[in-house]
C-alpha cells in the first residue's frame, strides 16, 4: 500500500471505484459545515452514498472531520461487503 492509499478520503474513492466504476462520483455527496465561534469552530462531515446517509463525524479542522467520516464509512463498506456495481 501506498502513502496516498493510506489517506482515508483516497481509500474511499478507491472502494467506490471499485463498485460503482467510472459513475463512483455520482453516487457520493458531502455535507461539511462548521459550527461554533471563529477561534473555536467544530467541523462538521457527513457522507451520503446513493441515498443513504453512510457516515458522520465532527472535529476541529475541516480535514480531519472529513477523514473521520470517510474513514468510517470505508469500514461500512466493508461491513456491508459492498459489491454492487450499478
């Protein structure tokens, strides 16, 4: 494995590549927002696949609630054995 492939947001293209194919972008979308004062905000992520809302996390940088949430929903994925090519 990589370094790039051990980055959670990278392993999660790469698993939906490889079920959905070249569609796999139209089959993800992102909820990232922030809340809270300007010198003490708390990231928002969540992750919906088709329909479904798949994941959620928060943190104190963008990135890292984006990581988190993508991070759970790869385990989903494979929780699910997720294999469907539609």
């Amino acid at each position: 494995m990589s370094g790039n492939d051990s980055h959670p947001r990278t392993r999660l293209n790469n698993e939906l590549q490889r079920i959905y194919g070249p569609s796999a972008q139209g089959h993800i979308r992102w909820e990232v927002y922030s809340q809270g004062p300007p010198n003490a905000l708390t990231w928002h992520a969540t992750i919906f696949i088709g329909d479904q809302n798949y994941s959620y996390a928060s943190a104190i940088t963008r990135g890292a609630a984006q990581d988190a949430a993508a991070q759970q929903a790869c385990e989903r994925l494979r929780r699910d054995g997720s294999t469907r090519n539609d």
